[in-house]
C-alpha cells in the first residue's frame, strides 16, 4: 500500500507530526504496558506500589484508553 501526503511549505508541524505518528503510538504502547505491569504485579520499578498509587494507575491507564478509543484508534 502506498500514501501520498502533501504539505505546504509553512505546514513543517504538520509534516512533523505525520512522520512522528509511529513514535507517538509506540510511547503511548510502553505508556500503556508500564501502567499495566504496576496494576497487575502492584511494584513501580523496584518497589511495592501503594494502594493509592495502584488506584491512580488504574484510573489514568483507563484514561488513556478512553481517548485513544474516541479517536478511534488502536495500540
């Protein structure tokens, strides 16, 4: 499959932000994953994770899938 994209001189972000989509879906993929690892085996790095710390986790990891989902998108 190929894809054509055109910008216009003044759109650099823009162009940016097109060829940086595949960095910003792997960050939100390990994102996703560390946030997962501290939920389910309850350690953040070396160390047990409190409950409030679990909570807030669990909340934003949600969180991020709630707004990934919205834009229909997937990790």
């Amino acid at each position: 499959m190929k894809a054509t994209l055109h910008f216009d001189h003044d759109e650099s972000e823009e162009l940016q932000s097109a060829l940086d989509g595949w960095k910003w879906k792997n960050a939100m993929c390990e994102l996703d994953q560390e946030m997962r690892s501290v939920v389910k085996h309850g350690y953040i790095k070396n160390r047990e994770a409190t409950d409030a710390e679990m909570e807030v986790t669990d909340y934003w990891r949600d969180k991020l899938r709630e707004l990934i989902n919205e834009d229909n998108l997937n990790l």
